[in-house]
C-alpha cells in the first residue's frame, strides 16, 4: 500500500487503526505524552509465534496535541505519505483554523465541514438539517420565552467541547437551575449566553450512522447505536421517588461514557435513508466539494401518527462508536460486518486503483 493511515490518538483511534491494517495499511497514532499507554502497550503491532497481532504500527508521540500541526509533526507524517483521519478530539485539540490553513497533510474528509458542527458557526449543522429538511427541534430564542419543557446546551466551563445540558420548564426554573450551575462552577455566564434553548423531544433515541461514497456515489447506512451518559444513566435506574430525593445535592449529566449498538424496525429504514441522502445534497451544495465518508445524525424517533426522526445533533466525522459494525446494517450490504475503520481504509485503497485519491481527501 502507498499510504499510511494516520489519526490522533483518542475518540476512534484504535476502530481506524483495526480497519485499516485488516485492508493492508500501515497504521500512524499521533498521542499526547501521558496518553500513550494504550496505543504503546496492549494494543502495538507484534509478533506472537507466526502471527502479528495489534493494530498501531507506530507513535508520534508529542508533548500536546496542538503540536500535531507543527512542522515537526507533519513532516513526519509526510515523509510516511500519510492520510489522516480526524475525528472529535482532532478538532477540540487542534482547533478548526489549524485544520483548515496549518495541516498540510491530505485529510480524509472535507475539512472545511468540521467547523460546521459548532452551533455557533455559520452554515452550522442547524443550516445544513434546514437545507436538507431534516427536522430538529424547534428553538426558544430567551428563556423568558421558555412555555414548556426545554433543554438548554450550555458548554461545560472547564471542557467547552462538552454541553452541561439542563432541563427547565419556565424561565423561573431556568433562572434557578442556571444559577445553582454557575455557583458551582460548571457553567459560565458567557457559555450560558451562547447556550440553545430548544424544545426538549420525547422520544426513542437513536444515532444514525452514515458512510458518503465519492468513489462509489452511494449513500450507505453502517450501522446505529445510542449513548451511555454519566450520570443520566445512574438516575434512570433509580425508582422515581429516590430520583426525585437525590436531585436534592445532584443534578443529571449527560457526558457520553460509551454507546450501545441497537437496530431499528426495518420498516423505519426507508426514512433513514432518505434523510441521509437529502443531507448529502445539502452538503454538496453548501460545502464543495461536499460529503466525504462518514456522518451521523443523532436523534430520536417521535410517534406523531407516524415515527418521525427529529435531530438533535450531526456529527461531520467518524463517530466514536466502535460498536456500529455488530449491528446488521454494513452486512447487508457487504456480506459481512464493517466497521467505519474499515470502511474509510476500504474507500481510500478503491481511491488508489481508481486514481481517485483527491477525491476522498482535502
């Protein structure tokens, strides 16, 4: 293979790395120093007998992963002719102006669309699912407008690039809830401004979890999963009345800790497809040269006479759950499971026979 395939280590490193040497790849984890135990150790390619186990060829090991833009770092990765793949961390640590002007190693994806999946961004995902006609939650413009159950995203003061999502059913709750977050420090009064208030939307939750072709031109379904949250999950197990007494010195949190691979009724599926596919054309259209690889919408299907997916947040970027390739979807239609790891290593070697690589890379 003419290409190493490269990605930061955390978020979906190893599910990149896996994908990519089933497929014949040499494999690149760039980690922060004091975060390398993992890539180093249990899961470093090997020799066991006459096998070679593990998945990460090599470390570029750096002192902060900002660092990763530097001229040291992406001459190492040139000089291994290297694909990266970004996923969240990438743009949380990297920042959205370094990917787009100071990376001059070819991305997997479009990288002018990471940044739209800030909801503070132009042409931000709110843009794109109201081009696509993807429905997502109507939004309350203040909370003095707040006239039924609402959530409100507000960015964790000390980790921005997680939400301290609150509920509140009037402004008076809002004012309360909001206040009881700021004196504890978990919120600040400049996230608390740039916060959505949107209606909250009751519903089965569910991430649908996309693959765009270039080479190809297909839209395919790879798999859909859902989250375990910390400390949602530990409140819903707890019967209503012990609820109702812990929210006494603790409120709900909603960071994501791991996800569940789930399967949707097979009925739903020609729904799914049509709102990945109406997505892709937005995107085409408002972000040349549009969709490359994988995407998610993340949401919850209504009962509304018919289930209706309404979206709650889009992911322009290899999702985070390996978990996707034990569900049936990329059986269906490859006779066997794929994991997005796979998928994108799958794509760029289709990309090298075709002389398509430009194609799939920015």
């Amino acid at each position: 293979m003419k290409h190493t395939i490269a990605t930061i280590g955390s978020h979906s490193a190893l599910d990149v790395c896996e994908g990519a040497k089933a497929e014949g790849f040499k494999t690149l984890v760039a980690c922060q120093r004091g975060r390398e135990k993992t890539y180093l150790g249990p899961y470093k390619t090997r020799m066991r007998g006459k096998d070679e186990i593990g998945v990460v060829d090599e470390l570029l090991l750096l002192d902060r992963f900002s660092e990763i833009a530097g001229q040291k770092a992406v001459g190492f990765m040139k000089g291994r002719d290297a694909i990266f793949v970004p996923n969240r961390s990438f743009s949380v640590y990297v920042g959205y102006d370094n990917i787009e002007k100071g990376f001059p190693v070819p991305i997997f994806g479009n990288r002018k669309l990471l940044r739209a999946e800030e909801r503070d961004a132009p042409k931000n995902q709110y843009y794109l699912m109201e081009k696509a006609r993807v429905r997502f939650p109507k939004e309350i413009s203040t909370p003095d407008r707040i006239d039924r159950l609402a959530i409100v995203k507000v960015s964790e003061a000390k980790r921005s690039y997680e939400r301290a999502f609150f509920l509140a059913r009037n402004p008076e709750e809002y004012r309360q809830k909001s206040g009881e977050l700021l004196k504890a420090g978990k919120i600040t009064e400049d996230g608390l401004r740039k916060a959505k208030i949107e209606e909250y939307v009751i519903g089965a939750h569910f991430n649908l979890n996309f693959f765009y072709s270039p080479v190809h031109g297909e839209l395919e379904l790879m798999g859909v999963d859902t989250r375990r949250q910390t400390n949602l999950d530990g409140f819903l197990r707890m019967p209503a009345d012990q609820q109702l007494e812990t929210l006494k010195f603790a409120q709900p949190t909603t960071i994501e800790v791991g996800h569940i691979a789930c399967t949707l009724r097979e009925s739903l599926l020609e729904q799914v497809f049509e709102l990945g596919e109406r997505f892709v054309h937005a995107v085409e259209k408002e972000y040349p040269p549009g969709m490359i690889g994988p995407f998610a919408l993340q949401g919850a299907f209504l009962e509304e006479g018919r289930e209706e997916f309404v979206c709650f947040d889009v992911s322009l970027r290899i999702p985070g759950s390996p978990g996707t390739r034990f569900t049936p979807y990329s059986g269906y239609l490859f006779r066997e499971n794929v994991s997005f790891g796979r998928r994108i290593a799958m794509e760029i070697k289709d990309a090298e026979k075709k002389k398509m690589i430009e194609a799939v890379t920015t």
